[in-house]
C-alpha cells in the first residue's frame, strides 16, 4: 500500500513536502538555542540520520546543511562569551569595619571586609523569554522580571525522513490558493512528534518545556481546518486550530501534564539558638553563650550548655573583670525542673553570690577603708564583718571618731532640751540626739571592747528623747464608786471599801482614791503598798499579752497603770522605780506606733528598743510596722537622712525581718557603689564607673542611683568604640547592653551594634560551609536580613549602615542569580530555584517590592503555588 503511495506521488510533491519538514525543522533549532543556548543543537542531526535517500531537489540539503552552519557559529560564539570583570575589594586599615563584610582576607572570627558598592557582584539581567522572527514563528512571550524559561528536551524521537509515507498520507493539490502558494496542504501532524499543536514544537504555552511525551499527539489530530486550504503563512505550524481534531488532543492527558503546580516549596528555619550557641561556645566566646542563652531557658540543651559555660569560664570570679561580672549579674534564671536547670541556677547562684562579695570587698578596700568617712567604715565594718581583716588600725580611728561625735551631739541636745525652746529648736536637737544614738549603734555593732560603753549611752540617749517626745496619756477617769459619807468617816468602813475594790482587781483606783485619804488615815498605807505591787504584776503581765497593743480597752488601763504608779507620791519609791523600768519598753512600744507616719526614723529607734526589752509578738509587729514605714518612706528622702536610715534598718530589721534588712544594706551600699563610681569616671576609668553605677542600679531599682552615671559613661564608650577593633567593640557592647538602668535608647543602639557585628561573624562562618550549602545559604538570608533591621538601630552614620545593606543586597542579586540557572536544568535543580525564589519573596522583611515580585513571577513560572 505504501509503495503505491510513494509511485503516485509526483517529484515537486515530494519537494514541497521536504521543503516544509525542512523549514520545521530549522525553526524548531533555532528557538531551542534561544531558549537554552548550553544545550547542544543536535536535532537537525538525529534529524537527517534516519534518511534512506536523497530528496528530489538537492538544494534543499544545502540550504538545511548552511543553516545548520550558521546556528552552530552563533552558539560557539554565545560560549565563548565570559565574564571577565575582577571582584576587587576596598580594605581601609583605618576603618574598624575594615573586615566587616568579606572573611577571605582574614581568618579572625570577628574581622570582616568591606565591599565597595560599585564593586557588587554583577546581577544577570533578567531572562527574557523571545522568539527570533525566523520562519515566520511570532514572537509571543514579553515576560518581565527574572522570569525562568525551562529548556525544551530536543531529544525526542527523530524526524520522519522526507519520504517517510506518514508525511503523504492524504492528498495534495497542485492549484491555486488564497495563501498565495498555489498549494492547498491538507497534510496531518505526526502522531509521534506532536508537531501538529500550535507553535510548532514549543509545546503548551507558558510550560517553557517541549512536548517532552505530552504532546505527541492523539492521532490523527494534526488535521487543519478541513476544507480551509489555509496553510499559516509558510510557518509550518499546520492550521490554527490543529492538533484539536480529539478531545484534550495536542495537550496530552490531564494525569501527564507538566503544567499543573508542583507541590509547595519546603523552606529552611532559622538557625536554632542551641546551635548559635554551640557555635559561640566552640570559639571559646562563654559571654555571648550566656547572653543570646539567657533567652532559651526554657530549653534543657540550652541550660545544659550555659552551666557548662559557667563551669569553664567563671572558675575564679576574683580574677574576673567587671564586664564579665555584670554579665552575670544580668542574668535570669531558668524556671526549668531539669536536672540541668537546677544545677544550672545552683551554680549561678552561687557565682552571683560569689561575685558580689568580689565587689563588696574591692568597693570597701579600696574606696571606703582607704578614703571613706568614719561612719561609712564602721558601718561596713560592721555589716560586712568578713571583709575587713588587715584594716584594724584604720577601724579604730574611725570608731574613736564616731564615738566623739556621738557625745558630742548627745551632750549638746541634752543641754539644750533642758531650757525652754521653740517648736523648732526642739526639733533640731532630737535630731541631734537620732545621730548621736545611730553613732553609739555604729560603735556598739562592731567593737566588741566598747560596745557596752556605747550600748549605755546610746540607751541615755534614747530614754531622753523617749522622754521629751510627747505621747497622749490617758487622763484620770471620774470612778462611779466613791466611798459615801458615813465611810470617809470611818476608817474600818473605808478600809473594808477599799478592800471590796482590791478584791475586784481594781488596783488604779485603789491607788488614786486611798492615796487621797492616807494623810487622814495613816494605815491605809497597807493597801497603797499592796495595790501598788499587785498593779505592777497585773501591768507586766497585760504587757506580755496581745491585747496590750491591739485593745483599746488594754491599752487605756496600762496608760492609767503607769500614770498610778509613776505619778503618785504614795506609790513606794523602789517599786515606782521598777515600773518605770518595766513600762520603758512598752512605752517605747506606744510611742514608735504613734510615730510612724510622722517620724519613721524616731519610731524605728524606739520601736527596736522596746522590742528588744520586751521581745514580745506584740512589740515584734510595731517594729515590724516602724521598719516598712521607714524602708518606703526613705526612697524619697534626700541622699543623707537616706543612708542614715539605711544604717538604722541594717540593725533593727535583721532579727525580725531578713528582707528589709537585705534591702536596707544592699539601698546603703548603692549609695556608696555611685559614689565610688563617680570617682573612676572623673578618673577616666570609664568601664570601671558604668559597672558601679550598674551595679548600684541593681541593689536599688527602685530609686535607680546609678542613672545619671551609666547614661554619661554608655554615651562615652559608645563614642569611644567606633575607633576600636571588632573585638574591642565587642567588649565594649557586652558591657553596655547589661547595664541595668541604663536609657533604653543608648541601651538599643549597644544592643543593635552587637548583634549586626555578632551576625556578620555567623554570617561568614556559614558561608565557608562546604556542606548543605543550600540551607546554608538561606541561613545567611535570614541573618543579613536581620542584621539591616538591627543597623537602623546602631546609630552608626549612614555609610556605616550602607555596608550591612550592600552585603544583604548582594546575597539576594547572588541567590537571584543562582536561583536562574538552576530553573533551567533538571527537576531537582528547580526545586531548588524555587526555595531561593520563596525565601526571597517571602521571608525577607527588607526586599524591594519589585524584587519580591520578580521573585514571586519566577517562582509562578516555575509551576509552584
């Protein structure tokens, strides 16, 4: 059948159809070099290999053999192009930032080098999808942006030979045509090649891809429209519409389809901190494990690495410097109940404990025994006992200092109370007498061979401001039993009334009512004597009960026991004497409550004395009231009343609260760390200054002491650390950002200068990894980005800023890049592309809009959601 085929077709048939397989067949190589110049154009010669004979017009091979010619010189040409331009680098020794943003010229973890903006990577210009106008193929795809056009698999099964029969099975006629030939091609598409669909070889628009199997065809589809006679122009594209001729034909079957949207790309997280952190801890840098851990305590690997930290950096804390100490004292504890955690907050605590007593000691050295006033070193002589061996014979001249100025200020208040004075006058020498008896306490707490003598006239002193301190006292009460008539005149009836009134315990009006007719009777004496003991026994007795200091009822009648007993001249001498001594305490007691919201201080004073002579509940929550009363109200009281009153809480809060008495010494010695403070920054020993004044910040939060000087010394080491190596800078930066107090703003720019300088050390790390380069690389993305966000915050000038974004700039244009040329090779190699295109589109908060839609473009032109 198809000899006959072949006998009546005529030679200028074959010629004609020769001639348009031909034309086919160079466009198809031509558009396949355009879209994939790397790709070898070898169809046209598995092509012409299955030829069994010559065509009937030999000039058609020699056109086909001089076009083959001329495609293969452009691609030895495309080549043999190469990009010669030089990466050079730009390394100003002078600049800190010299090594800041390329690791090749240094192999110090913290140096860097800085690239010069015109001296970017070049970025491929973005691939246009074009069509050269060749064989009359239009030019349909004006794609913008780094849009990937996969390449097309020219490796399908070879061309029919022009004498194949396939390629004459149905007729041809000679005549006339519309088209302008004079031929009406009727001819249908190769089953196998697909070349009936539209576009010739080019496959299902926007694919990119050829009819890799997907549009070969349904047979018998590459008909025209039948009975048309409208060839395309000399295109070779068969008839508008062909390939349509079956249902879904010139498409392939929907389960084969390369255009349907592969499934979601699979990105990278970031870096986990543990692994941040074992990478610090691998350089040595135990710092920066304990800063950028402080954070992941809820993580065991985490704790568990930070413990190891500790272990291996802070063996001595006497021989640390006070950056490291400030980091330690910054840090927070896990809340973790691992085993790791506890160890972890145990050693911690420890070391915190540890290293303040480091500072303790150094502070009372160097700044108190050697150049502080008497009272500060007897205070801290006597709060910190354990810090002042070696330095006795300055502690005795400042005891025997202290002490001559409590007798001297005992001696004159006493003096003057004792005239008539004003309001004001009075005030001033109980103020007088405050210092005096806070001195004798001074004395007392620390000589062991003076503290009696300073325990007894600090209790002189005391008792003569409890004394001329006035405190309501009950009047004398109108009692509704009185003796009647006929008994005032007969003695043995008003020794029997009196009697009745000793028999109800009514031991006050015994007294006040017998002592107004003893003169009369003699012998009633007996009673006064009696009633005056048993009072006093009854008094000492409520005074050891509760209700002695929250009944009013209990309260009045000691008032009126007293007032008896003191104020009475029949009242026996020795045991008037014994009821002022066994009242002392409560009265002090009494007057401490009455006192607290207008003197706390005073009341502190009385309220510690007459708990320690009483040592009752009772007596215990005055004092308590007194010192919480005080501890708050001396937040607001200038610099001197304040530690005076510190000094007082250090000694009447440690036996009934710890707390307050914590808190009174650690608000003293702030007072006394900014003080020292100031001396080192006047001194030029500026990291020393800022870690007191942060330290003093942290004993005493509430009143932020140190303030003023970490804001002046921050400012100073910030200007000061621009001029310094990395390293240097680094130092610097950890100190600042764990400064407690310290303005949020020179905080933040610490804290952002760390962290970019931090980033860029990681950042190069990662790019020398020769393993997982891929996730490597998104690591670096992710970290630059960062590093722009925290840039704005560094306070750094505009060029400085300048060089994070132009590092971050040319990672993008390097994965854009990258990302090109894979979406041009296998399967796997787009996957790629696209994990590059989403990261960039997706994930960088600092991308250009324009790029993320490029990106966004590619990564949709690739198939993918």
């Amino acid at each position: 059948m198809e000899e006959q085929q072949n006998e009546k077709m005529s030679p200028k048939a074959r010629w004609i159809i020769g001639g348009i397989v031909t034309i086919c067949l160079a466009v198809l190589i031509v558009v396949a070099i355009q879209l994939n110049k790397k790709q070898e154009p070898e169809v046209a010669t598995e092509a012409t290999q299955d030829k069994k004979e010559k065509t009937a017009d030999e000039q058609i091979g020699s056109d086909l053999e001089k076009a083959l010619s001329e495609l293969k010189k452009d691609k030895s040409s495309e080549d043999k192009k190469t990009d010669s331009k030089d990466k050079t680098t730009a390394t100003k020794s002078s600049d800190p930032f010299a090594y800041l943003f390329n690791p090749s010229k240094s192999e110090d973890p913290l140096t860097f080098l800085s690239i010069d903006p015109t001296e970017l990577p070049d970025v491929p210009e973005p691939v246009v999808s074009k069509k050269d106008a060749v064989a009359g193929v239009q030019d349909e795809g004006k794609s913008k942006g780094p849009v990937v056009t996969l390449p097309m698999d020219l490796n399908q099964t070879p061309l029919p030979d022009v004498d194949d029969p396939k390629l004459s099975d149905g007729s041809l006629d000679l005549g006339e045509d519309d088209n302008g030939t004079g031929e009406d091609i009727t001819s249908k598409g190769d089953s196998e090649t697909g070349q009936g669909n539209e576009g010739s070889g080019q496959g299902n628009e926007g694919s990119g891809q050829g009819n890799e199997g997907s549009g070969q065809g349904n047979e018998g589809s590459g008909q025209g429209n039948e009975g048309s006679g409208q060839g395309n122009e000399g295109s070779g594209q068969g008839n508008e519409g062909s390939g349509q001729g079956n249902e879904g034909s010139g498409q392939g079957d929907e389960d084969e389809n390369p255009d349907k949207p592969l499934e979601n790309v699979t990105l990278a997280i970031q870096e986990d901190t543990y692994e941040r952190l074992a990478y610090y801890a691998n350089q040595n840098r135990e710092d920066d494990v304990l800063y950028y851990g402080n954070g992941e305590t809820s993580k065991e690997e985490v704790v568990s690495l930070m413990q190891q930290m500790l272990n291996e950096r802070y063996k001595n804390p006497k021989s640390e410097t006070l950056v490291a100490q400030q980091l330690i004292q910054s840090l927070n504890r896990s809340q973790l109940n691992s085993k790791e955690a506890q160890l972890y907050n145990a050693e911690l605590a420890k070391l915190q404990a540890e290293i303040k007593k480091v500072t303790r000691e150094e502070y009372v050295d160097v700044y108190v025994i050697d150049g502080g006033d008497a009272k500060d070193q007897l205070y801290y002589a006597g709060t910190f006992a354990d810090l002042i061996n070696g330095n006795e014979q300055q502690l005795t001249e400042a005891k025997n200092s202290v002490m001559d100025e409590a007798d001297k200020l005992a001696s004159e208040a006493a003096a003057n109370l004792a005239n008539k004075l004003e309001e004001s006058q009075r005030e001033a020498n109980k103020q007088k007498l405050i210092n005096a008896i806070n001195n004798y306490q001074l004395v007392a707490n620390y000589s062991e061979e003076e503290s009696k003598e300073a325990d007894a006239k600090r209790s002189e002193a005391l008792r003569t401001l409890s004394e001329i301190t006035a405190i309501e006292e009950k009047q004398e009460i109108e009692y509704a039993t009185k003796p009647k008539e006929d008994e005032e005149n007969d003695e043995d009836k008003l020794k029997e009334f009196f009697e009745d009134l000793m028999e109800d315990q009514k031991y006050v009006q015994t007294l006040q009512q017998a002592s107004a007719y003893v003169e009369k009777y003699p012998d009633l004496q007996d009673i006064i004597d009696e009633a005056s003991e048993k009072l006093l026994d009854q008094s000492v007795e409520q005074m050891k009960s509760n209700s002695a200091y929250n009944d009013k009822y209990t309260k009045d009648h000691l008032a009126q026991s007293y007032a008896a007993l003191t104020g009475l001249s029949t009242v026996p001498s020795e045991i008037s004497e014994k009821a002022q001594d066994e009242f002392y305490g409560y009265r002090l007691a009494m007057q401490a409550e009455k006192l607290i919201d207008e003197d706390p201080t005073q009341a502190v004073i009385f309220a510690h004395e007459g708990y320690k002579r009483q040592e009752t509940d009772g007596a215990k929550g005055v004092l308590q009231k007194a010192n919480t009363a005080l501890s708050e109200k001396a937040v607001a009281m200038d610099e001197g009343k304040a530690e005076r009153a510190y000094e007082l809480l250090t000694v009447t809060a440690k036996d009934v609260n710890e707390d307050i008495a914590q808190t009174a010494t650690d608000r003293k010695t702030a007072y006394g760390y900014v003080a020292a403070g100031e001396k080192q920054y006047n001194a030029g020993e500026t990291e020393e200054a800022i870690a007191y004044g942060s330290e003093a910040n942290r004993l005493y939060p509430e009143k932020n002491l140190g303030g003023a000087l970490v804001e002046k010394a921050a400012k100073h080491l910030l200007e000061e650390a621009g001029q310094k190596e990395l390293t240097a800078q680094t130092e610097t930066y950890n100190l600042i950002v764990n400064v407690k107090g310290l303005d949020e703003s020179i905080k933040t720019q610490a804290e952002s200068r760390k962290t970019v300088i931090d980033i860029l050390d990681r950042v190069n790390t990662l790019e020398k990894q020769e393993q997982n380069v891929e996730e490597h690389t998104q690591q670096v993305f992710y970290y630059l980005d960062e590093a722009v966000g925290a840039s704005e915050n560094t306070g750094w000038s505009d060029e400085e800023k300048a060089k994070v974004q132009q590092r971050y700039d040319a990672q993008i244009s390097s994965m854009l890049a990258q990302a090109q040329t894979w979406s041009t090779g296998s399967e796997e190699e787009q996957k790629k592309a696209a994990v590059y295109y989403k990261v960039i589109a997706e994930k960088g908060t600092h991308v250009g809009e324009e790029t993320v839609a490029n990106a966004e473009k590619a990564l949709n032109d690739l198939g993918y959601e």
